[in-house]
C-alpha cells in the first residue's frame, strides 16, 4: 500500500503544468499566458495524499522558466516520502515553447536525477538519468514533461489541439494520444466553472488521464483525474491561484 501511494501521487507531477491567468493580451507577455503561481492537492480515495505547486515566470521577451514540486501532505506523509521537483527553462519560436535545458530530482526509496538538454541546431537531447549518458533525436514540437503541458495549453487557446504529442521522458520518447471530451459545470475550491474536458492516453496503455480546463479562465485545467481500466485511480484538485 505505501509503495502504491507514492507511485500514484508522484504521477501527477507530469500533470501541473496546465495553468494560465485570463484576461491577458499577448503583448503584455511572451504568450497569452501570464506569470502565476498555483496550488494543487492530489486526493486517493477522497483523502489528501499530496501538495503541488507550479510556477511559470518569463526572462526577457523570449524565454521563459516553469518550475513544480510534489511533497506528501498529512498522514500520507508518514507513508510516502518521496517528493519530486522539477524545472524548465525554454524559449519561443514563432509563439510555440522550445525547452533548452530541464531538470529533475526524485525523493526516496526511488531516487533519480534527470537532466535534460536540448540542441535544435544538431536535432538531438543529451540525456543524463542518474549518471547515465544517452542521446535522441530531436524533432518538431518534442518537448520535456512540463513544456508539454504549456505547449497543449497554448494550442488549447488557438484552437489547434494536436492528436498526437512527444514528450521525452527521462531517457525515452512517449508519445500520447488527445482527444476531446464533453463540456461540463466542475465544481471547484475556487467555484464552480464551466469547463472543456480532454483525455490523454499512449497507445495500447490501460491507464489514462483526463484534465478538465476552465474557458473563462484561460483554459485552466481546474481538475484532473487518472483512470486505469476505465477506474479512477487517484485526482487532483485546483486549490489557489496568485499573480
């Protein structure tokens, strides 16, 4: 049961990057996305296991900086000890997010470095998995974990949602199919909004995640849920949202 716990919520790091502030012009920042800063609980069961938080800040009018962090919360926190951080640095060609360098660092019974650095001028990414060195060929729209979910949230806005997505994760590329959902009323800590569902699943994989994100709002993901078999397995819950 403790193993299981630390696995399920330290997934949910992949999922904490889908944030953005409304009311932005695209002349005020680099994308439609403004800075923030965003709180999130990830519930097993309908009890709190976990605390997220994630940050987007840009340097410049080119690049930008997204860091997330993942810790045990309460009771759960005397079973599961391991946390995971992670952070991004890119930049923006044409208005689309390019990683430059990420980072990662894994907690605990599982620990593990990840680094992370892409070169679009040889079209390879070095990667580093707890010393280990290896290398992948790079090509259009691969991303890293976090950029991944900036990427789908600008295209979210455009309206140009992708079917298909890359992501190298650690020292693999994954490769995850979207698809639209139903539209819906998501009650949320921070009020009840009308929301656009999307599901996210790789190929031939029994387990699936689903986001649901706010119109009003940017297309902020306001809820997220992870299914197996069609099951839910764990969720997580927008908890605050600050400029």
């Amino acid at each position: 049961m403790q193993d299981l716990t630390v696995r399920r919520y330290c997934h949910w790091v992949l999922a904490l990057a889908w944030l953005c502030l409304p009311g932005v012009g695209w002349t005020d920042y680099p994308t439609a996305i403004a800075p923030f800063e965003a709180s999130y609980k990830v519930y097993l069961a309908g009890i709190a296991v976990g605390q997220a938080e994630i940050q987007l800040e840009y340097q410049g009018d080119s690049h930008y900086r997204m860091r997330s962090s993942l810790h045990p919360v309460g009771v759960a926190g005397l079973l599961a000890t391991e946390g995971m951080d992670e952070e991004v640095e890119g930049e923006f060609v044409g208005g689309t997010p390019r990683p430059l360098a990420y980072r990662a660092q894994r907690t605990g019974s599982k620990a593990r470095t990840v680094s992370l650095n892409f070169d679009w001028d040889r079209g390879e990414v070095t990667t580093v998995v707890s010393g280990k060195l290896g290398r992948l060929a790079l090509g259009p729209r691969m991303v890293d974990p976090l950029t991944l979910y900036l990427l789908t949230m600008l295209d979210l806005r455009s309206e140009t949602l992708a079917d298909e997505y890359g992501v190298i994760d650690r020292d693999r590329l994954k490769t995850y199919r979207t698809q639209m959902q139903e539209e819906d009323m998501t009650a949320t800590p921070i009020g009840e909004l009308a929301t656009l569902a999307i599901s996210r699943q790789r190929p031939d994989s029994s387990k699936a995640v689903k986001f649901w994100h706010a119109p009003t709002l940017g297309f902020l993901p306001v809820q997220v849920s992870k299914t197996k078999d069609g099951a839910e397995t764990s969720r997580l819950t927008i908890q605050r949202l600050t400029r």
